[in-house]
C-alpha cells in the first residue's frame, strides 16, 4: 500500500510542470520494455489489449480490465494509468463501484470517457456524463489512494469534432474532480491550445497517433502530457503482418532480418 500511495504522489508531480510522454503498452512484456527505455509512467490501452485477445476495442470485460491493469501495476516499478474506458458501466453508481474495485490494482491514474458505443448516440447526456466523473472521484477519494483521475471526451474520435462541446464537457469534468483532462482526436494546433487555456490550470492530455506534432511543439502549448493509445500496438502488428504476408505469400524470409536479436528481447526479460 506504501509502494502504490508513493507511486501515485511521484505520477501527480508529473503532471505538475513539463511536458511527458506516458505511452501505452499492450501487455506486461511491453511494459516492461517500455519501463526499461526509461519512460516514467505507462498508460494502458483499451484498444491494444483487446486485440492481443483477438477482439475489437470495448469487447474486454471489468474482470479482464482489471485483471489487466494489476498485472501491469504489479510487474513494472514506474506508475501505471488505467485506460478504464466508461467505467464498465453507465449508471454512476455502477461506475463508482467499478472505480473502487480498480483503486485495489495498484494503479496510480485511471480514466472515465463519455463514449456510449451507440453511434447514434455516441455521446453521454452532458449531466449524465458529468455525474459519473463526480461519482468515480468519490470512488477515489472513499480509497485513499490519491489516483489522478482523467476526464476524457470522445467527440473528436466518434463523429461528433465539436470544440465547444468537448471544452463545455472537460471544463464539467474538472468541476467534478478530474485532476487532468483528454479529449482524443485533437490534432489541430490551435484547438490543442484552446483546450489548454480552457481548462488551465488542469493539465491536458494529447493523444498522438501519427507524426503531427513533436514532444517539444507539444510543450510549447502547453500540453502537460502525452500519449499514444493504440499506435505502439499498430506499429508491432505492422511489423508482424510485413513478416509473415512475406512468407505466406512470397515464400521468402526477409523481413525477419529486422528482428531483434534472441538474446536481446530473451535477456531483457532474463534480468
């Protein structure tokens, strides 16, 4: 308990001045690596761990979600976020119940999005969504824990890019107890600055799939942090499927020579 209440204090200072990367590993080997090259924080990712099962995003239930979670919190020495999608449920107690069962894992940060997974109605009613942010800070501060809360709106990635409506909502969320606030699909530059001036001084998370923008243009608007979702997770599927479409379809074997080494990814898990 020590261990994870000093693991969410050094995660909090993070967001407190600068600029870092917290990119999203799939599994604990990915973590682990991740952990190695010396990135001080790791988030999961909802999208990256559902398709190392073999399923589309949002397909993975509560019990893997936090089965997930605590490997990675337990198997790394650097804090880890939940991606902990819409709280696995819609109703804000329900949700209350679930961020309490989360705060057990050993995580230092969780997140709550305002996704329905309807597209025909992709967005939570405003007050509905306001409440259960307000319902998994309760969750949060009930534990003890001191995990930093995400706010997340998802208008940019499900069809509804609406500035105003997302900084309406990350502006609601901060009043409900979100410590940072996200709102994926952002790429513009000057929408990335509003968001940043709207909610300030509640730090902003930019989500970066794509060579868009650097670290450093990232700092100068200043975003607190950044991370990368599903992308680190694409980039190794890519690498697989140009492998093995060689083989399957040209009978040749060259893409493996852009293999690491055995020894290298065997001995890194070795020490």
């Amino acid at each position: 308990m020590a261990m994870n209440t000093e693991r969410c204090r050094v995660f909090r200072r993070l967001h407190e001045s600068g600029c870092f990367v917290i990119p999203n590993p799939w599994d604990l080997g990915s973590a682990r690596w991740l952990a190695r090259l010396g990135f001080p924080a790791l988030a999961t990712t909802s999208s990256g761990f559902a398709w190392s099962l073999g399923r589309p995003d949002n397909r993975v239930s509560l019990d893997e979600a936090l089965a997930h979670v605590r490997a990675l919190a337990h198997g790394v020495e650097v804090p880890v976020s939940a991606d902990f999608e819409g709280g696995f449920a819609t109703e804000p107690a329900a949700v209350a119940a679930n961020v309490a069962v989360a705060t057990t894992t050993g995580i230092a940060g969780l997140s709550i999005e305002d996704g329905t997974g309807d597209p025909a109605q992709p967005l939570f009613d405003f007050t509905l969504a306001v409440e259960r942010v307000r319902a998994a800070r309760r969750a949060i501060d009930d534990s003890g824990t001191g995990i930093l809360l995400t706010g997340r709106s998802e208008g940019f990635i499900v069809g509804r890019p609406d500035l105003a409506e997302t900084i309406r909502r990350l502006t609601a969320y901060a009043e409900a107890g979100a410590g940072c606030l996200y709102a994926p699909g952002i790429r513009a530059r000057n929408d990335i600055a509003t968001v940043v001036q709207a909610v300030a001084p509640r730090p902003v998370n930019v989500l970066v799939g794509g060579d868009f923008a650097t670290v450093s243009e990232l700092a100068d608007l200043g975003v607190r942090r950044i991370s990368v979702g599903g992308a680190l997770a694409r980039a190794a599927w890519a690498g697989f499927l140009e492998a093995a479409k060689e083989i399957a379809e040209r009978g040749t074997f060259t893409s493996l020579r852009r293999a690491l080494p055995f020894d290298d990814v065997n001995g890194t898990f070795g020490r």
